[in-house]
C-alpha cells in the first residue's frame, strides 16, 4: 500500500510532566530517525518528520528553546521535567521542517520500532566538546594509573563530568550494569545509564542543573536549564521529620553512594553509546509500570 494510501491515526504526546500536550495524524508510525550529531545523540532523540502540523493540546508555560552554531534549528523542551519533544529547521518549509521526538508519544512501543541510523558526524560545522575544568575523579577503589578516565558535558557547555571506571565500557572486563530502561522518564530521553559510585563522578556547573522529581520522590534527575541535555540521577535526601517506610529507607540507604550517569554525555569521540546499544552492551530494562502507574495526560 502506497503512503498517501495508508490509514491515517491520531497521535498524542507529552513531556513527562504533562506541562506540554500535542497532537497530530500521520500515517502509522513503523520507524523512525537515530543521528549521531551532537545534539541528537546527547538526547537521545527518536526522530520522526511525518509532515503535518502539530495541534498544541496543553502549553504550560515550560517550553524552552535552544539553539547553538549556526542556529538553523530551534530545539523545543520543558524545562521542568527536561523532555525534549519536537525541533523545527530553517532548512525546510512548514511542515516539512519539523522533527518531532517519537520518544514523548504516547503507547507507542520505541523499543519495537525499526532504528534508521545516521551519520551526521561530517556535516560542518563540527562540534567541539566543552572542556571539563577539573577536578578529576579519584575514586579509593581504582589506582591512580589504573582505569579509564572519560570526559563529558551537556551540549552547552554548562555542566561538564569526569568519570574514571576500572575497565572500558566497550570491554568485557567491564561487569558493572549498562542498561536503558523503557520507563515513562528514560524512555522519553533514550538515557543510556552505568552506575558508578559517585567518588567516580565529578560535576562541574552543578549550578546549571534543574532537578526533577515524579512518582515516589525516591531519586531526582538533573538536566542542563540552558540545553535540556540531562546528565545524571541522585538520590533524593531524606528530610528530617520525613516519614518513610523501612522498606523505602532502605533503598535510600543502599542508593546513596550511586551516582546513576547517562552515557549520551560522554564525549563522542571517547565512546560510543549506540555502537554499545547495537553491540548488545546495554541492556534494555523493561520496568513501564513499576512503581507506580504512570497516566498519560
């Protein structure tokens, strides 16, 4: 059946804190665009340009904008729950020039959808990775002349990392947990998660961080205010008076010394993270429903 053929369905989507709600129809969606250009990759976008216009269903107020180069892309998320949920191009015109992020769509299975990756590395301008000022990480469990040291940051600039692990990610020898979760946060983000401890982790420009909270409050995720890139998770402290189940402190407890990273912040050039994913490094932790039941505005 050819394209203008094929029957038409009504789609919804959000960011994950229901500030922004849209609509559009298109054809069923079966694939959708993986980049690897700098912005892009840092957020994991699922990109589809189904040529239609979009219906805005709710605008809350926490749409923000981010542009960089040569500015021929205005990239649209929330900057309260860091979705990153549609961008729209001088290159084209309307509606061809929009790109929305199929991640924020609503019952649509991501992970079931075929991958279209492409390589957008060459195309000029280049990206130059922001550099970390230091300190770096010196973690007790790791010898000074022994691991691997990676260099990251939001797209901005803004909020930079280091992270020293024992072996490569790409490395078997490497046996902490990679995973992508299907969740209704991380799965908006595509975030690709390792779990050091954070004597493993130094963040610099904290400062730029917006934090966000859902569900049970147990962990906050911090994403940068200025690009939307999101970098780490932590656990949300326990406040005094708090009233918390044992079985709550408990995970709080066993949690504090994590520092949950999502890799998409590495420097390129250091790793990979889709050749991981396609390598079968990651793994996909299929957690939609966990929790609590996440309802769709």
């Amino acid at each position: 059946m050819a394209d203008s053929e094929q029957q038409i369905k009504k789609y919804r989507g959000n960011c994950h804190c229901g500030a922004f709600v849209f609509e559009f129809e298109a054809p069923e969606i079966k694939s959708g665009v993986i980049c690897n250009c700098s912005i892009c990759y840092k957020k994991g976008y699922f990109a589809i340009t189904p040529g239609v216009e979009l219906k805005i269903v709710k605008d809350g107020g926490t749409i923000k904008q981010y542009q960089f180069g040569e500015k021929k892309w205005k990239h649209q998320f929330c900057s309260k729950c860091g979705t990153a949920t549609y961008g729209t191009s001088e290159f084209f015109d309307p509606p061809m020039n929009m790109g929305i992020n199929a991640r924020c769509i609503q019952n649509l299975d991501i992970w079931a959808l075929q991958e279209r990756h492409v390589d957008s590395t060459a195309h000029p301008p280049p990206y130059t990775p922001p550099t970390h000022p230091g300190p770096l990480p010196a973690p007790q469990s790791i010898p000074d002349n022994q691991g691997t040291l990676y260099h990251g940051s939001c797209h901005c600039g803004a909020v930079t990392a280091a992270l020293k692990v024992d072996h490569p990610f790409e490395s078997q020898s490497y046996k902490g947990m990679l995973a992508e979760c299907n969740c209704s946060h991380c799965i908006r983000g595509g975030y690709v998660w390792a779990y050091p401890t954070k004597d493993q982790l130094v963040i610099s420009g904290r400062e730029n961080l917006t934090w966000y909270e859902f569900n049970q409050k147990v962990v906050r995720k911090g994403s940068c205010k200025h690009c939307g890139v999101l970098v780490l998770a932590e656990p949300v402290p326990i406040q005094e008076g708090e009233e918390v189940s044992e079985e709550m402190r408990k995970f709080r407890e066993g949690f504090k010394d994590i520092r949950p990273v999502n890799l998409r912040v590495v420097n390129q050039d250091e790793l990979d993270v889709e050749g991981l994913r396609r390598g079968g490094r990651v793994r996909q932790a299929r957690r939609a429903g966990e929790g609590g039941e996440y309802v769709n505005p």
